[in-house]
C-alpha cells in the first residue's frame, strides 16, 4: 500500500508527464468568401500592390494580341418556361454591381474587359479599372490547401470573381493561391467560347472547371467556377457558356 507521500509523489510525476505532452494546435484556415458573407462580415477582396522583388511575370502560352471585348453569359440548359429573362434562363453579361462579377440581362451593364493575349492562362483588366485586374478568389471549400479537384478527381473548391491590384502572378505561385490572376483561356480569334483554369495546390491544375450563376440568401446572380455545382453551397445554380464578344447588345 503507497504511503501518502508516495501518492503525492505519483501524482506529481504523472502531471509533469502530462505537461510536456504537446498538444497539436487545431488547425485554423481563412474563412472563404461564401463563409463571410453568411456571417455577415466584409468579404476578401485581395489588394495587395504588386511587388517586382517577390513576383515576376506569368509566362502565357501566347498567340496573339491583346484585344477588348464584353463576356456574354448562356444558359448550357435554357428554361422554356415563359416568365420574366433572369441569368438562370435567358442571355446575360458580366456585370459588377457589387464586390463580386455577376450576371446582368441588361446589356447596359456589361463590363467591358482587356485580355492581355490569346490562348491559355490569360489574364483579364476591367476597363472601369483600369490599374486593377479580374482574378478568382475562393467562394467555398472543404479542404485547405486549396484544391478545386484531387488526384482521384473528386470535386473540393468553388471560386466567385472579383478585382485584385496585384498586376502579375506566376503560375507557380498561383498554385493554391486564394486569388488566382492568368485563369482565362481565350481563344485564339479573341472572340469566342472563353474557358478557366484553376491551379490547385498539389501542382495540378483543372482545366475542366464550369462556369455557374449561382444565387444564396445573401448573394444573387453571382459568376462562379467549379467542377460540381454543389460545391458553390448555393440555393439555386446554373451552368453557362462564357463568350468573348466584341459589343454587348
């Protein structure tokens, strides 16, 4: 039978032992922009000013010559049901009535863009602002670091569209990066059928991803990009085809 100071000494050397136990930290991720806006908090639009010491020009597979051009937005299912045009069923633009790039059926609104050349990994300037380029910010996600598909294909990351006065980004370092700038993929006529890229954090990329509009109670008509679209988190989504074109009407 232990006396009593042989218990306490027990006890003791047990709470020391339990002490030097480091326990590993929880692991904390930035909230997505989906997330903030549920939370009612600011969203994340990137705004970091370009720095030529820790960033370099992205490398484009170029073919061609910048040009200037409007982004249609249409449905891949168009509805038949005759009620009021909205993004979901009918032809829209890019618009931005607020923080993020939505879609517009009125051809007023359309954003006009520069792309700065033809073929993949192009990168996109909003003529309103005209120091400020288009890039991908991350919507929603269950996996950090970001991978908008892993290598058994399955779907992970959704991204909405927003501005960032960062002027160039590489690919290397857009890789799992939570705004993304050379994503566009322009065809080689400058006007046409306009596809994304993702680059996803294990140095793959999706060049597959979908274009949505996507509506939540907080946010409406918003442009997204995804593999699967329950991956945007939305209450209601539409796939579309994005077309380059030379005048909205």
């Amino acid at each position: 039978m232990l006396s009593p100071l042989s218990t306490l000494s027990y006890a003791l050397l047990v709470f020391e032992l339990v002490s030097a136990t480091q326990i590993p930290p929880e692991t904390k991720r930035d909230l997505t922009n989906g997330e903030r806006l549920a939370r009612g908090f600011p969203v994340k639009n990137p705004d970091r000013r370009f720095n030529a010491t820790q960033t370099h020009a992205a490398k484009s597979k170029r073919s061609g010559s910048p040009g200037v051009a409007y982004i249609r937005a249409s449905p891949v299912a168009p509805s038949k049901a005759k009620r009021a045009s909205t993004p979901f069923d009918s032809v829209s633009y890019v618009c931005k009535p607020g923080s993020f790039y939505s879609l517009c059926n009125d051809p007023s609104q359309a954003r006009q863009f520069t792309y700065s050349g033809t073929g993949t990994g192009m990168m996109l300037v909003d003529n309103a602002y005209s120091s400020y380029h288009v890039c991908s910010m991350i919507w929603d996600t269950d996996t950090t670091p970001y991978n908008m598909e892993d290598g058994q294909g399955q779907a992970h990351t959704s991204t909405c569209f927003g501005l960032t006065s960062t002027s160039s980004q590489t690919y290397a370092a857009a890789h799992g990066s939570f705004d993304q700038l050379p994503i566009f993929n322009v065809p080689s006529s400058g006007l046409g059928e306009m596809t994304f890229t993702f680059y996803n954090a294990d140095g793959t990329q999706t060049d597959d991803g979908r274009w949505f509009v996507f509506s939540t109670p907080y946010s409406s008509n918003y442009l997204g990009g995804a593999i699967d679209p329950a991956d945007l988190g939305a209450s209601s989504t539409a796939e579309l085809t994005l077309t380059l074109v030379s005048s909205a009407t």
